[in-house]
C-alpha cells in the first residue's frame, strides 16, 4: 500500500499499543520512517497542528477524533481529516505483538478514498402530527404538542379526559385504523363507529343534558353499553347532525407528516418503523421520549437512496404468474411490494439494510450504499496488504457502522479487564448494515484469499435478515467444502455483549485458503461477480468438481423437463426473465443456458402441462454458458403440402383435446388444425359451407 500523498498519525496511547514502526514502514512501503507518538491527544498535539496544511491526513485514533477536528477548526484547515481505530481494533489484544500486519491493513484501508456519493431522497415536514389512542392520554399529549406542533387527535377508544373547551385543534374517533407512508406524507384511514361526529359537535352539552342514562361524558362519545337507545341526544343535538346512530357514510381519512400512536400494540408490525411514525405504548416515561423526538422532525430532511433497481431482468412475475418474491419477504420496512409482473420500492421506507440485494438471485436489486465494488476494493486492499506483511489465516469480521462497531471495540477494551481481545488474525470491516453481505461479497473475500468471513449481529436486526445470512451461509460453504476447501469458511455470530463475541470469535478455527488469491474486482452485476469468484475457486479447487448440488432455494440450477408431457408450446421461454430457456428458433427444441438460470420457478409456474421442475446445483463446467438442448420433439407436417409446422405431440394433443367440442365438428373442420396457417387459410376460402361473418349477421 502506497501511502503517497497522505500523512499518517500513529499514537501508542500512552504505550499501551505495542507499535513495530519499521514492521509498518515496511509493509506500507512508506519509504521513511513512520513516527510513533504517545500521547498525541495531550503533550504532543503540536505534531498533530504541525500536519494540517498537508490535504490528507490520516490520524490512528477515534476517542479524540471530536479534539482533533476542533484543533482543525480553530486552525481553519482545509486538510481532509480520517479517523480509523487501531486499539481496540488490534492494539488491545493477548496476541497485540503479533497485529503488524492487521495494522498495516487497516491503515491501508483507511487511505482508500470515499465511496462516490449516491442520490438522496428527500422528506418535508411540517409538523402536522395526529396522535392515536385512548381518549385520556391522546387529548393530554395533543394539549403538551400544541405550542410545538400541529396536533389532530383520533380517539380510539375512550377512557376519561375532556375535550379542550376551544377548538384548537381537530378531534375525531374510530376504529379499524390503518396508517401508512412516511415522514411528511402518512395516510391514516379509519372507520367512525361511536354515533357523535366529533367534527361535527358544537361541544354545546346538550346531549349531555338530554341523556337520561348518563351515557355521555366531556369527551362527547356515547357509552353504547349503557345507551338504552332512547335516542333524546339525537332529537337534542337537532340540525346541527353531529349525533346519528344509522349512519352510512363511516370510512374516513386524512393526511399526517407525524404519527404518534398510544395504542397499547402499534398499528404498523413492520420490525423497522418508518421515520416519523412512533409507538411508545402506554409507558409516560417513553410516551415523552416519543414526543420530544417528534419535535425534532420538522423541517426538509433527506437520506441516501439506499438502492438501485433494474427491472428489466427481475424474476418476479411474468404474464401475472409469480416467481421469485424474496426481497419483498426479507425487507423489514414494508418498503417493497408487488407491482404487477415487477416489484416497486418506496425509496422513502426503505432503511437502507440491503437485505433485498443480498437475497435477489439476478442481481435485479442493487445496494449502494455502498456498493459492492467497493466493498471489494476495500476487501481487496485489506487482505492484500494483510498477506504482504506476513499475516496469515485472514479472518473479515463485517459489523455494522454502529451498535456493531461498538460491539466489536468492546472486544477490544475488554481485554484490559482480563479479556483476551480479537485475535491478530481477524480483521474487523464496517458495512453501513451487515444484511447486505451477501453470496457474492462472501465469496469474493474468499477468493481473494481470506480463510474466513464472519457476519457479526448485535440482537436487534429482524428475524428475516439472520435467515437471509443463513441461507447465503449454507450455499456458500457448501460450495467451497464440495471444491475441497476444508473448514467452516463464512460464520454468522449472533452477539450481544463484548464477552460473548470474543468467546465466539477465540473459538474459530483458521479454514483451508484458496493457493492464489484472486486480481478480479467485484462487480455491480451480482451474476458477474459471482462468475469470478467461482471460476477462480473452482480453478485452484483442491478437489475439482463439474456440479455441486445444491439446497432447493439456491440462486444455481438447471431444469428438468418431462419429454412425455412437455408439448414445446415454449410458454417456458417466454416467461424466463434471464433468457436461460430458449426456443430453437426454425426447429421444434428447447434449449438451456444453465449460466442464465436464477431458479425463479417462473417456468415451473407457467407450463400448463406441469413439465418443468427445478434442478439446484452449481455447474462448473463449460456447458453452463452453452445452449444445450432439453429436449427436441419430432416435427409436425401439414397434412396438405407436407411442410413442417409445431409438433407432433402438441397437434396431436390438441386435435385430442377439441375432437369432442362442438365447436369443431363437421366435415374437414378437425382437419384443418393438422395445416399449417397458408393451408388452413387457403382450405376455408375452398369451403362453400364456410360460415362466414354476414351468414351470421343474416
């Protein structure tokens, strides 16, 4: 790693880190020396100020990073600052005399530049909030929010509280709620059960007054288990109409930029909420948390549009039969749902995990942020420089960029309390959300010559995200111990204290690496991705292999076809998203290219004749990028001049099927589908007995 151009600033933090200067200059191929401070943060910060007209500086430490940024503040430095962590990361370990390599490759990593930004997506709000729930806590909420926001108030079920005595702001009630949306554009629906149309009442008492049951309180809703139906409050509230208990017209709805639910069970059961939508339950202590929070959300925000989506090879619906439908089950936020033969996303909703990428067997959804090349730059850089500076049995611990971050630095603090911290030979990488490594980034850091990939949770992601791992976990080590590749190659580690994670990762054991690591670079293209990691893993196998079987669910496959059903109607071909099943063109013949084949089911679901099944499995061979022949029928000829048209098998089938319609009966009229469409054309212009559309007008 060539680190030209860029100033480096290593500090021992108070000669806790055991820090080989020359090992480092050498493995960074620095050329100088590389100098090593103690105390950076405090006696030696002039070092520090002494580098800031330099236009890149990287700094080893991230406890002091807000000091640094403030030293650069008030020095009105241009320079660009990176902080990376190499204590608890490496330094703090039992094996810290053995991390000069680790070290070196984290540094290397940090001089990689910035991903290239991605769109935004935007989000307005104007601090209309509706808050939901019983009549009590609803009504004091809207009352605390009203100097903040602009609060509307939906009863749902009533137990005490007052209305306020002026109309400050709108009150409603009703049942069967339903909020969708987001941040500055949720929707709620609901239906207007209770008699009094709050919107409608004057608040004027007289229904009240007029009650002989007493069934009416100051939130103004009817009591129905003790209404006798006496029917007084209706005659009392008289024209103005507020109080109708036949009422027809009850489905109602209204616009929000914030949502604040107190139901007891929150109306969304997505695990991941959308922004703007808060359901704090019936605990006062949360409720106020929930509010304050809502106070914040006011204004223009924006985030990064997490993903790119190429329809045009999505194996999710053809001709309205439906095929592959994983991202829409994985996703957390409700964000995706089926558009007909596509998918749609609500790029609003969208929480940016990847977990869609990381299940989609075509590469149809993409995740950017970032992308996966550059998760393959850093992976490459990482473990190239790792293995030049003598380390071995490189192990790619992914984390996200916050609870997991802190959870793997936990490790590391707590081998100063007796611990033992990470083992030299685990390299901690940050991913914006560990769903998003997928099948292709996995095998990629194996190819490149990692002896291991472990996905670290923390306890907080969806069920539905662990699967998705779990699942690209099984094919892939399956795929690599079938090529011969020794060991438990790619670990999910389900984690919730710095104890449990160290315990977890001291327990593994280095895997069989491939002999050369590989120079290809991850694609954007999943399929291409996984092309070269393949083709380089099976190339170096230790046991060389023409297929791999595979699970049912894999993203490999062939397909079987049952030659005494299969009528070559290619209803198959035309429903296939990635061009894998293809007609013979002038010849009645279906043909494969394995390669292409995501294992959609599209083709199973559409044959009406039941023919097609799935075969999963990796084929390593040639043949997977050829067109092989499934299955080629004899030919059908015309039974008038003898040329070929359809098959045999599926004229005979139909003129089986229709003999008996009677539709097709008469004379040469069953005939003429064993023509082709020149004869058929020429036979019914012959025929005096033709009917013909003006006998039927006649």
């Amino acid at each position: 790693m060539d680190l030209k151009g860029k100033t480096l600033k290593l500090c021992n933090c108070n000669r806790t880190i055991p820090l080989d200067a020359k090992g480092l200059a050498a493995a960074l191929k620095s050329g100088d020396p590389i100098p090593v401070h103690s105390e950076l943060c405090r006696k030696e910060s002039g070092a520090f100020q002494a580098t800031l007209g330099d236009p890149d500086v990287l700094v080893a430490c991230t406890q002091e990073a807000p000091l640094f940024t403030e030293l650069a503040s008030l020095a009105e430095s241009k320079s660009e600052l990176r902080f990376f962590n190499i204590r608890e990361a490496a330094g703090w370990s039992a094996e810290g005399r053995q991390v000069t390599p680790k070290i070196a490759a984290l540094i290397a990593a940090a001089a990689l530049p910035e991903p290239d930004p991605v769109p935004r997506v935007d989000y307005k709000s104007g601090g209309q909030v509706l808050v939901i729930g019983p009549s009590g806590a609803a009504l004091d909420w809207a009352r605390r929010l009203a100097g903040q926001l602009e609060p509307s108030v939906l009863i749902t079920r009533n137990e005490g509280g007052e209305l306020p005595a002026e109309r400050r702001y709108p009150v409603w009630s009703g049942r069967n709620v339903k909020v969708s949306g987001y941040l500055g554009a949720f929707e709620v629906a609901w239906e207007q059960d209770n008699p009094i149309d709050l919107a409608l009442c004057t608040r004027c008492n007289a229904c009240v007054n007029a009650c002989p049951e007493n069934a009416i309180d100051f939130t103004y809703q009817i009591d129905l288990d003790r209404c006798k139906a006496h029917r007084q409050c209706v005659k009392a509230c008289g024209a103005i109409g507020a109080v109708d208990f036949s009422r027809a017209e009850r489905a109602r709805s209204e616009h929000f930029d914030l949502v604040l639910d107190l139901s007891a069970e929150p109306l969304l059961r997505t695990p991941d909420l959308p922004q703007g939508y808060l359901a704090p339950g019936s605990d006062p202590l949360d409720q106020s948390l929930a509010a304050a929070q809502l106070t914040q959300l006011v204004g223009e925000f924006e985030k990064p549009k997490f993903f790119a989506y190429n329809e045009r090879i999505c194996a999710h619906g053809r001709s309205s039969k439906t095929g592959c439908t994983r991202c829409i089950d994985v996703c957390s936020t409700g964000a995706i749902r089926s558009d007909g033969d596509r998918v749609k996303v609500e790029p609003h909703l969208c929480a940016g995990c990847g977990g869609c990428a990381t299940v989609c067997p075509s590469g149809a959804m993409t995740h950017m942020y970032p992308g996966v090349p550059y998760t393959g730059q850093r992976l490459k850089t990482v473990l190239g420089t790792y293995r030049e500076a003598g380390g071995k049995d490189a192990c790619i611990v992914f984390h996200n960029t916050e609870d997991g971050r802190a959870l793997v630095h936990g490790v590391g603090r707590h081998a100063v309390r007796g611990g033992k911290g990470l083992p030299a030979r685990m390299l901690p990488l940050d991913v914006f959300h560990v769903a998003s490594v997928g099948i292709d980034v996995m095998l990629g850091a194996i190819a490149y010559g990692a002896s291991q990939v472990v996905v670290v949770t923390t306890g907080g992601e969806p069920e539905s995200y662990t699967a998705a791992l779990d699942g690209e976990m099984r094919v892939a080590q399956t795929i690599l111990n079938a090529l011969g590749y020794a060991g438990r190659h790619v670990e999910l580690i389900r984690a919730e204290t710095p104890a449990a994670l160290e315990e977890a990762l001291w327990k593994l054991t280095p895997a069989r690496t491939v002999a050369k690591p590989g120079s290809f670079n991850l694609s954007a293209e999943k399929r291409a991705t996984l092309d070269f990691a393949l083709d380089h893993l099976a190339k170096h196998a230790p046991t060389p292999q023409e297929a791999i079987p595979l699970a049912a669910g894999a993203l490999f496959g062939s397909v079987a076809v049952n030659k005494q059903t299969c009528t070559l109607c290619m209803a198959c071909a035309g429903a296939c998203p990635e061009s894998a099943l293809v007609d013979g063109r002038d010849t009645p013949m279906l043909k494969f290219i394995e390669r292409n084949c995501v294992q959609c089911g599209l083709c199973v679901n559409t044959c009406p004749e039941s023919a097609v099944t799935l075969v999963p499995r990796l084929n390593l061979t040639e043949t997977a990028r050829q067109e092989v022949v499934l299955y080629e029928a004899e030919p059908f000829n015309c039974v008038k001049c003898g040329k070929p048209f359809g098959t045999k098998q599926l004229i005979e089938s139909m003129v089986a099927k229709l003999a008996g319609h009677s539709m097709w009966q008469g004379d040469g009229v069953l005939q003429r589908m064993m023509m082709c469409a020149d004869c058929r054309i020429v036979d019914m212009m012959e025929n005096k007995n033709e009917a013909s559309v003006i006998d039927q007008k006649q």
